[in-house]
C-alpha cells in the first residue's frame, strides 16, 4: 500500500470552503482550511487525481521538510540536511520559488539564491557533477516558504499553475482566470441543475467550466502536463488508472449551455477554446448584444458573467450597468443572475437589491460577486437579505 502523507493546495482568498468540500468529495483525508489553502492527506494516486480533479486548486504542494532559521548559515544548513539526490540527478534541473514573511529574510531572490547555493554545492561534493537551473521547465520544482523564522520546503506537484487548463489558446481583452471562474460557478450553486447563461462571454470561459462542472469532467483532463511527471517515482500505469475511473464518473447533461458576445471575435475565439475543450456538443455561442435579448428557455436559467469593468474597455460605465438591470428586470423572469465586477461603484447604477453579495478578488481587484433573483412571472426582483 502507498503511504499517505500531507499536501496543501492553494486557492484564491473567498475559495476556502469550496476547495475544501471538493477535497472531502473527491476523498482527501485529514482535510483542514486554511488561508488561501486547504491541507490534507493522500497518497500518490490521490496526488494524481487532486491535480487533475480540483477546479479551485491553483497549485498542489508536497511538503517534505521544514526547519528553524533566522539567519543564511541557518538557512543554507537547512536545506543541506535535505538528501536532494533522493528526489533529483546531477544532469537535471530545478527551479526555487520562494515565499518570505521573516525579519530574518528581506528578500524572496536571496533565500532562492542560497538555497539553490546549498542543493548545488551538495552534489557537487558527492558527484562533481552539479543540476542547473531552468525557470521555464524545470525536472524539480521546489517551493521554499519562510514565515518569521520558519523555514518549509515542499515540492510544487502541479508545475504551471492549474488555471492553465490546457484548452484555451486565444484569449480576449480581459479574459477571467480558469480558477476564478470555476469558483465562482461554484459558489453561485452551479451543478447543471438548469439551462445556463454567460450573456458576455469573452473567450468562453465560463461557458467551458460550467459544462465541466455539469458532466463532472476533470477539470484538468486537457492539460499537457504536471510536474510530477518528471518526477523519478513517476508511475505512468498508475496515472491512466486515475484518469480512465475519473472519467468513468463523468456523466449526462440535459440542458443547455449558451453564450452571447457582441463582438465577432471573441465569438470566434470562444469557438476555438470550446472545440479544444471537446465540450462543442454542450456548449452554443452566438453573435449576440445582451441588451437585445430575452430569456429563450422555459424554466429555470442560470446566469453567471463578468461583465468588463476594465478603464481598457471602451463603454460608459454608468448606462451599462443600468442596461444589465434593465434586460434583467424586462427581459430574463425566472432567472438566477451572478456577476462578478471591482468596480464596486457601478453596482449602484444596476437599480436592483442584490441577494447575495460575496467579496473576492480578480487578480489584484478587489470585487464582489453578485446575485440577482428574478422573479418568474411578475418580473420583479426577489428582495432578501
């Protein structure tokens, strides 16, 4: 049997609790929330399958050692007493990404530099041969973490952050973060329960997510790689076990999943995003100014959009955000409508009471997370607290 040990995935600040139930479901032992993290217990396989499963994950790290030090002596013996030819070859590469919170330590670039100093320096006494370094593909990514005096290395399971999904190739203006998306979708109750909705929809992002959500596909199914296929316990039968079990659960969706945009090419580049995601059979896009249009679906819709709020973005900021209550309010009854936009002033001009309010943040913005309740039928807004 594989031993379990500790992992941390790390996620964005509000997406705590999502990522921790996904873990739970998905069979994560020992699950405990932290800050912009989520730790827990698996073993190898259950590694394979958190990195290709999670949809708020951004990164999956494995600890391996930690240790006090307040000073670079401290430091550099540290990371010596790690036997680093257990986990690299003196003809590979690696690369340090390294976090500090510490009086001891001012800058990140120097604790890489001297960590990177102390793994060389081992090899070279053992070998006379020393690993290099490649900030672009490395074989071994190591994650060193400093807070006051405490020192954390783990190995960056993931590689390249797990918003990069691995199926979109053209992007928009200000096209959202896959991560970001998919949470979203989450927290606004999305599980392909209805017909759904982005009525802007860029290059497809959310329109992609929500119909991996509603088939339950691995989130990461289209991603070339992870850094623990370069890994020397690597298990390449192990990995296809995963992947074929995980989508054997995937499963039948009844609804429809629809996107507008008013320009002809984010309509194109949603196209192409889509078919690379091979989720064209769920997924319909069309030429479309959401202002022009009404709801075309009996029964329940569920609407999630970012709508631009960017100074790039040529629009007048008050009408827009009065246009998307207006077609609300005339023209979506019976519909679930969740935006997310950091410009916390335009919420005003919308006219209508919010729900739900919900703090996040795209990329550094701070934003809210919105939602709407329509009512079927008489059209007006559903007001709650």
């Amino acid at each position: 049997m594989e031993e379990n040990f500790r992992m941390i995935a790390k996620c964005f600040f509000g997406f705590e609790e999502i990522l921790e139930a996904e873990l739970k479901v998905l069979g994560a032992q020992d699950v405990e929330k932290g800050v912009r993290m989520v730790s827990f217990k698996g073993d190898k396989g259950f590694m394979y399958k958190a990195n290709l499963s999670l949809r708020t994950a951004l990164k999956v790290l494995k600890p391996i050692y930690s240790f006090r030090a307040n000073n670079e002596q401290a430091l550099y013996k540290g990371i010596s007493g790690i036997n680093w030819s257990k986990l690299l070859n003196a003809n590979q590469t690696f690369v340090i990404d390294a976090t500090v919170h510490s009086t001891y330590f001012n800058h990140s670039e120097f604790v890489s530099q001297k960590c990177k100093d102390a793994i060389v320096d081992q090899f070279r006494e053992r070998t006379g041969q020393r690993p290099s370094i490649d900030k672009a593909f490395p074989d071994l990514r190591i994650n060193i973490h400093i807070d006051k005096d405490q020192v954390s290395v783990a190995l960056d399971t993931s590689g390249n952050s797990l918003h990069q999904r691995g199926y979109r190739t053209a992007t928009n203006i200000a096209p959202i973060n896959e991560v970001l998306a998919a949470g979203i979708l989450l927290l606004s109750g999305w599980e392909g329960q209805s017909h759904f909705l982005d009525p802007m929809c860029g290059s497809g992002t959310f329109l992609a997510e929500a119909a991996m959500i509603a088939c339950n596909i691995p989130a990461n199914i289209n991603r070339k790689e992870f850094a623990f296929e370069k890994w020397k316990d690597w298990d390449n039968d192990l990995f296809d076990q995963i992947v074929d079990s995980l989508m054997k659960k995937t499963k039948e969706f009844h609804y429809t999943i629809k996107g507008f945009d008013k320009a002809p090419s984010a309509v194109n580049k949603a196209k192409d995003n889509i078919k690379n995601a091979n989720l064209d059979d769920y997924i319909t896009i069309e030429e479309n100014n959401f202002f022009d249009t009404e709801k075309a679906v009996e029964g329940k819709l569920h609407m999630v959009f970012n709508p631009p709020y960017d100074e790039r973005l040529d629009i007048h900021m008050e009408e827009f955000y009065k246009n998307i209550g207006d077609t609300l309010k005339k023209s979506y009854p019976g519909t679930n409508a969740w935006f997310i936009t950091a410009n916390l002033e335009a919420l005003k001009f919308v006219g209508l009471k919010p729900s739900r309010k919900i703090k996040l943040f795209n990329a550094s913005l701070e934003a809210r997370l919105v939602k709407y309740e329509m009512y079927e039928g008489s059209k007006r807004t559903k007001f709650q607290v």
